[in-house]
RNA sequence: GGCCCCAUCGUCUAGCGGCCUAGGACGCCACCCUCUCAAGGUGGAGAUCGCGGGUUCGAAUCCCGCUGGGGUCACCA
C-alpha cells in the first residue's frame, strides 16, 4: 500500500499571510524531492480563501524564497500550467468551487448552517459550562429537508454550509511517514467543519481537497500538524466519491528549546533572514533535507542530485526534528569553503556595496583589489554576511579604542612604540613588498629585538588591523600596502608614546 | 481537558531480534599544526537506548501500560 506506479503529482500549497519560513521550506522541498526523485510533478498553489490575514506581496517573496534555495515548480502562479489558474482566489471568481458545495448539499453530505459565530461561542460556552469535555457542534439543520434549508437561505439569511460527518463508526487513513500505519479517529470526536463562509469563499477544507482532486494531485505530503483535520478530507472525498491520495504527515520542526514547533512571531527563521545574512542556497538545502530525513546516518554532505536520487518517504522519520542553527552554520561554512575564489569574491561583493566599501557595481580595480583579499578570509567565513565585518580595516582607517590591545604580554607601552618604530624602519626601504621578504625581514627584526614571532606579529597585527583577530599577517600587510602600513605603524607607535622618543 | 502523534548522547541521527561492551555529525574539552582566528589532524567526555511489565534461547529493535514531549480541537491555513 505503500507503493505507487504511475505519475506521481505533489504540491506545495501555502497560504500569503507573510513570510515563509523555514518549516515551510521544508515541506516544500520534500514534496520537491519526492516529486523529483519519482520523476512527477511539483505544482505550486497559493492558498488565499483568508482575506483577513492576507499579506499583499506575500505570495511574491514565498515564491522568491523558495527560487532561492533551488525549488522550482513545473506548474503555478506565475508559470501557468493545464490546471489554471493556481491561486484560489482567481479559483473561488473562476466559480470552481460553488458546484462542489451544490454536489454535497444535494447528495446529503452537506447542509446550510444558519448558526451564526456569536450563537455558536455561546453554545461552545454553555456546553463547556455544563461540564462537557469536548464541544462537537453539529447544526439542528443538519436533520432538516434540503428544500426547508434552501428556503430559509432564500430569504437572504446569513449561513455557512457545513460537512454531515457521520456520528458513529470511525475514520481512518494510513501515513507514509509512520510505515503506512493507520490513524483512526471515532467518528463521535468529530464535528461539522465550515466548507463555505458566510461571505460565501470556500473554507480551506473544501477548497484544497477540490483543488488537489482536480489537480490530480496523487500524494499529499504536508506538516505534522494536519494529521488531526485529515478525517475531516477523508469523509470529504468519501462524501464526493473520489479516490483520496496517500497522505504523508512530516515531522514538526520544534524550536531550538523544545518547546513548540518554530513559529514567525517568536523565532527569527525567515528564509529571508538567511538570505540575507549569507547562508547559501546549497547549504540550506542540505540541511532542511536532513531534517527529518537522513540517508544513512553517516552521509551528510550530499549534492541535490544524489539527495534527489537517495530520498525516500521511508526513511522520513516521524519523530520531530529540532532547529539546529549551530548545524546549519557549519554546513555552510562547508559549502563556502568549497567555493572557488571568484564565486566567494562575487558572494560577497554585495555585502561590501551594502558596507559602503565598494561601489554598486564593483569597478575592475575594486574586483581585482577583491579577488586578492578573498583568499585571506575564504575559509574564516561562515556567512557571507560576516566578510565586511573581517574586511573592514582594508576600506577605512583603524582606530585603537583600546591602546593596550597593542601591547603583547610582558611588555610596556614604550618598548612596544620602539618595536614598531623599529618595524616601520625596517619595512621603510623593503623590497620587493611580498610575502617572503615581509617574513624574512620581520622574523629577523624579531630576534634583533629579542621579541618571540607570537609577540612581534602580534602588536604589527593590532596596529595595522586595530584587532586581535585577522587574517594571517604577512598576507594582510602586502594586501594593505606599503604606505598604509608604514602609515598604521606610525599612528600606533604614537598612540602608545606621543612623544617621538625625544624627552623633553 | 478530549482526541491524535512521537520517544537512542545536549542537538540531528544510524539501528528495522543476535554483527551494539550502541555508530556518525553538530556542539563541547584536550593535544598537534601555528603570527592571532579559522580551517585541518588526533584523541576525549557525552546515551544504564524515558520508566515498568511482558513475548523470545536472545530486545534499543516486537506487544501492553505508565510517564514525558508535541500537535489539534476556528466561518486560519
């Protein structure tokens, strides 16, 4: 039961209340993998029947977002495809779903509701009140001839068109996820869910299950926390007479302390925040696919074509997985590393034009002045993010904010302003400036002073990239040239002793 | 609270009855390399497989109960 011959058609379907976050991405990517790896259709289908919470723009960026980490889809919004168009609300003005409702009402799976929001709250509050554990609200119109409930509507009378779910019995349907094992619900804990508004716009129920169907959608793989309204989508096809699809509940991602699954508001886990602050598109693609679902436990750097070729619902785990933002980050500091020089130097290039370092576009002399400084914090990098931040002294003068970061362990401010007077001597006449000269030059004038390497380079380093941490030091001077490192020298030894050495 | 789902190192996971005195990765701690930081290398700490019963010659692996965690109970998706 759990095989599938023939075309496999999955979709993602989120709704444009705001920004798409992480979870969400990775229920887009499994349902991308799984259609992928079958060689079936990915189909994009944005879900706005909520006019209350709809965001405007939304729909664009969560498209962005997921062109970003690689997803594309063979049929949506913007695309097109035989099933057009693919935005409920066009549905809804296309009039698809009103037959539907129609099909129900008549075939006595569904009744017009005249029970309004303020009434039903009351009822909930009574029925609470009374001390009954769980409140299932099924309408008194329910027993009521299609013609009284057509004549009531008639008369212009505010309702909604619930689903009849059955009172007894029970309501079961097998998950991918969990081994094709069956989820069975008593038909008594149901109630009758909302198919049509008031305002006459398909609830999310009617209007996703009619989509899929006519979308021809074969498998639907979607967030945990669907598991509890799938009763509801079974008794609806059931009430329609349709082949239901294989259902496939992925593990919540719960937030990093456990407690709760990633949420917009409380959790900084936009996919644009990591966008932006420079995680690649490779690296989150690779971990979102690790979570929840592994290959073998022991393979994690994968490319997307064998991820492709290796991705099962079978080894999804059911169990939910945790965000792991300190995982994520090593990852990407792995794909960054295996980046070539140029492709670091242009994914960083916008981070410095947002710096103000370089010009929007980067000149030839910028790009080749970045080509060169690339390699001294390719492998430092975690996020790209981080490059203007390590980069800064070679675009604008250091200060020393704390004068005694210049001074190395065991000595004094004067000794160590003669020390890099001695050092801007020494480099004064230095030729050729490069890397072996540089270090033949300093190593020697290290021993003269009697200064060990660790102490010397240490004290160059604060004075010429005013911080402790940099880039490896003979690299980062012939970076920086001569005249602004005999010019940093000078500064430092005279913030260390204002005077030239002459007393008084 | 009702109902549903889940349960192996701090975290992600491997394990689908004997190969497990439980393997890998992140993180953490040492050491090596070394001009700092990274990267890299080596090693280490870290899980009585949530607890209790069964089944079996044998259980992390199967069954039951308990506990804990999560989800859901909308005219939201």
């Amino acid at each position: 039961m759990t095989e599938f011959t023939g075309s496999v058609r999955v979709r993602f379907a989120p709704s444009p209340t705001g920004y798409l976050h992480i979870g969400g991405v990775r229920t887009a990517l499994f349902n991308w993998l799984f259609a992928r790896h079958h060689g079936g259709q990915f189909i994009l289908r944005i879900e706005d029947t909520d006019e209350k919470r709809y965001v405007p723009g939304a729909a664009d960026d969560l498209m962005a977002s997921l062109r970003w980490v690689g997803i594309e889809w063979d049929e949506g919004p913007d695309i097109g495809g035989p099933h057009a168009p693919y935005v409920q609300s066009l549905r809804h003005e296309a009039g698809i779903y009103r037959p539907f409702v129609e099909q129900l009402l008549e075939n006595g799976h569904a009744y017009f509701s005249f029970t309004t929001e303020e009434e039903l709250e009351q009822l909930k509050a009574d029925a609470l009140a009374r001390g009954v554990k769980a409140f299932r609200f099924r309408g008194p119109e329910r027993e009521w001839p299609l013609e009284r409930q057509r004549e009531l509507a008639a008369t212009g009378r505010p309702y909604t068109v619930r689903l009849k779910t059955p009172t007894t019995g029970v309501t079961a349907f097998r998950d991918l996820v969990r081994g094709g094992d069956r989820i069975e619900v008593k038909n008594e804990e149901l109630y009758d869910i909302v198919l049509l508004k008031s305002t006459g716009m398909p609830l999310y129920h009617l209007a996703h299950l009619v989509d899929d169907h006519l979308m021809e959608i074969t498998h639907v793989l979607r967030s945990d926390e669907w598991v509890a309204s799938t009763p509801y989508h079974v008794l609806l096809y059931q009430a329609f007479g349709w082949d239901p699809p294989l259902f496939a509940h992925l593990p919540p991602i719960l937030r990093q302390d456990g407690r709760g699954k990633l949420s917009k508001r409380k959790d900084d886990v936009s996919a644009n925040r990591f966008w932006e602050r420079g995680y690649l598109p490779d690296a989150m693609f690779n971990y979102l696919a690790l979570q929840g679902w592994s290959f073998d436990g022991y393979t994690e750097i994968m490319t997307r074509a064998e991820i492709v070729e290796r991705f099962s619902l079978e080894r999804v785990q059911p169990s939910p997985a945790r965000w792991n933002p300190e995982k994520l980050l090593d990852m990407n500091g792995i794909y960054i590393r295996r980046l070539s020089t140029e492709e670091v130097a242009d994914a960083i290039a916008p981070y410095l034009v947002r710096a103000g370092f370089i010009s929007d576009p980067p000149g030839d002399a910028e790009r080749a002045y970045l080509l060169q400084l690339t390699p001294l914090i390719h492998e430092r990098l975690k996020e790209l993010g981080e490059a203007p931040d390590l980069l800064a002294f070679f675009f604008r003068d250091v200060t020393y904010d704390d004068p005694a970061l210049l001074i190395p362990k065991k000595l004094d401010a004067a000794t160590t302003a003669g020390a890099l007077r001695a050092v801007r001597e020494r480099l004064l006449l230095l030729e050729p400036w490069d890397h072996a000269r540089l270090e033949e030059e300093l190593r020697a004038l290290g021993e003269e002073l009697a200064l060990k390497p660790g102490q010397l380079f240490g004290t160059i380093r604060v004075a010429i990239t005013g911080r402790t941490v940099a880039p490896p030091l003979f690299d980062t001077l012939v970076a920086l040239g001569k005249q602004r490192v005999l010019h940093r020298l000078a500064v430092a030894a005279a913030t260390l002793a204002p005077a030239t050495g002459e007393h008084r």
